[in-house]
C-alpha cells in the first residue's frame, strides 16, 4: 500500500523497482536509451506508489529532443576491441582522451571511458540502445559509418573523431589527412628523395571501410603527391600489428627483404616511424643521409628519438576542446557541423632539413 502521509520520491520508486534514481528520472521522461521493460517496470512501481505520471504523448519527441539534456553523462568510446595484450589506445588517441578530459574540466564536468567497443554497425546500435549515455564521443567512424548516419535521425547526441566523408549527416571533427599525407610526401620529394615508401599500421579491414578510415586519406595524399611530381606510385607496406612500432619494424625488414629500393619513408605514426628507424640502424642505414623519415602526430616520442623526427602535428588539446563543445552545443538541441583542424608540418633532422619554426599547411591549398 503507499505512503499516503507523504508524497512518493524518486528514490522510492528506484528502490522498488530495482534501479538507479537517474534510472527512473529517464523512464518518466521517456528517455530513448531505456530499454522497453525496464520502463514498463518503472512506470508501474510509479504508478502503484502514486506518483504522477506525465503524459508520454503530451510533447512531441521532435521537441523533447530539441530540450537541453543533464551534460554530466558522458561517454568517450573507442570503438574496435583491441587485440590481446595491447594498449588501451595509441599515444594520440591517449593525448587526446586528455584533451577532452581537460575540457570536460573546464565546464565543470565529468565523464566516463567506455569499457564497450562496438565494432560494426549492428554492435553500435545495441551500444547506443544499452548505455543511457545523453551524449557520446567516438574516436574513428571507419567501421560503422552507416550506422552513425543512422543514429543521426535519432535525438541521441554524439560527436565521431575522424574523417569526414560525402552523405555524411553526423558531426566529426578531424584533421585534414589528405593534405597531411601529400604535405609530408612533397617536403621529401623537393630534398631530393625520389624512391619513397609508406609504412602504415592497419588491421584487414574491408573496402567499405577504407573509404572512410584516416589511414587511407593519407595513403592517396602521399600517393598524389608523387604523380604530382612525375615519380612512381612508391611503395606502400600496411602491416597488422598489435603496435605501431612493430607495423614500423616490419614495414622496413619486409622492403628489405623484397630488395625495394628506398631513400625515404611517410610514416603513419610516430610510433611507425620510430620503429622503422630502429630497423634502419641494425642494417646499417643512416637517417636521414640514407633513408629520410616522416612521421605523423608530434608526438613525445618525435623529439626523444635521434635523430629527432620531422613529422606532422595535430593539436590534441584543440581537437578535445572542439570535440566536447560540439558535443555540448547538440546535448543542447543545437545544430553543428563537422570541422577539419589545421595541421603542421614540424621539419627536424630526420628528414635532412631543419626548419626553426613549425609550417603551417592551409586547408584549401590541397584537394583530393
């Protein structure tokens, strides 16, 4: 029987019915992320303790997603489960974790990492449809780009880290890797070097996706860059590893071993490039008066190793600022739209040439 002496709680309801209070505030307001039966269950506990149901037909669900949203449940996914042994992530999806954290902080706010990572369109929407989440953060889209135009008719808001590619009707914020990888290529081309090769860390993936994934972006960069220049195609070594420097250390035994003759390598990550330097050395080979080297990301690691390594830099701080403000603004009900971050050109000694201040390549200047 209810408590007639009182007015029924929220708490009330969570504890009959076996549930958070969160929970139950979702279920009342008819919250697309509660599964059907844990509702029923909810509003009937309600309903029995006398506590006043809204009318779930009473206000359009167009304008009930349009209505700012609690923006302390949020999510950082990083999708594709991870081999066994692996990191949680590479050094710029780590740096970036903590661009987003740091911005997350300057609002005031918390969030979580997810422990889930879905890894196709059909794992994603059972992840969106399971995890009361009112906003979500993605790093890479490649393999579920389908699915996240899906979820963009809902009123779920989510922001993809990644490329961003035609008939795209989600938000994503990126760097511009095409311009990335042709910057990179050409800044070895005009040294001199004219047998270069690229070395990427990529797990098989299917056609599909690689219409979508920053690998191949900057694989057609470096490969324009070349025809631009009257060279060959180059060589190109996309190795599964479990870590970048492995793919950099297999890359280079593989040329070898095929005899490819080279004299520079685009690197797809800092990492990659730090382990194809360190194969370079046990052969003998010098950097950069042998084989120059490019790597990708700016990261710790590019002015650890020595020679110190000419690279491309992403700004992690700006892309987790812009990252939580586009989320936050949708969380909001408000429109946004993807963006593609500004990138530079670090020239160090790996690379021969030694430049005394970042390059800055524009956007508009190179397109696919």
């Amino acid at each position: 029987m209810p408590d007639v002496t009182r007015k029924p709680r929220l708490a009330d309801i969570a504890a009959e019915a076996g549930v958070s209070v969160a929970t139950v505030s979702r279920v009342l307001s008819d919250h697309a992320a509660i599964l059907p039966e844990t509702k029923a269950r909810v509003r009937a506990v309600a309903q029995a303790q006398g506590y006043p149901l809204p009318d779930a037909d009473a206000v359009p669900r167009s304008a009930r997603s349009r209505r700012p949203r609690r923006a302390g449940a949020v999510c950082a996914v990083m999708p594709v489960a991870l081999p066994a042994g692996s990191r949680l992530a590479n050094a710029f999806e780590m740096n970036l974790l903590g661009g987003v954290g740091a911005a997350m902080r300057d609002q005031g706010l918390d969030f979580a990492v997810s422990a889930v990572a879905p890894h196709d369109d059909a794992s994603l929407l059972r992840f969106m449809d399971r995890h009361p989440y009112d906003g979500v953060i993605f790093f890479g889209q490649s393999q579920f780009h389908d699915g996240l135009n899906t979820l963009a008719q809902g009123d779920r808001a989510f922001v993809v880290w990644g490329v961003e590619t035609p008939g795209q009707r989600y938000c994503s914020v990126g760097s511009d890797n095409f311009a990335c990888g042709f910057r990179a290529t050409q800044h070895l081309v005009a040294l001199g070097r004219e047998r270069v090769a690229f070395i990427g860390q990529a797990a098989p993936i299917t056609t599909a996706q690689t219409r979508h994934s920053q690998l191949s972006e900057r694989l057609a960069g470096f490969r324009a860059a070349l025809a631009e220049a009257g060279l060959s195609p180059g060589i190109t070594m996309m190795r599964p590893a479990n870590s970048g420097l492995a793919a950099g250390e297999d890359g280079v035994r593989a040329l070898l071993a095929k005899g490819k003759g080279f004299d520079a390598i685009v690197a797809s990550s800092d990492l990659v490039a730090v382990g194809a330097i360190r194969v370079l050395r046990d052969h003998g080979m010098r950097v950069p008066e042998d084989v120059a080297v490019v790597g990708y990301d700016d990261s710790d690691l590019a002015q650890l190793i020595q020679p110190r390594l000419t690279t491309m830099r992403q700004d992690p701080i700006l892309s987790g600022n812009l990252l939580v403000t586009k989320l936050l603004r949708a969380m909001a009900g408000y429109e946004v739209k993807s963006e593609r971050l500004p990138i530079d050109l670090v020239v160090r000694e790996s690379c021969g040439a030694v430049a005394s201040r970042p390059v800055q390549i524009a956007k508009t200047a190179i397109t696919p």
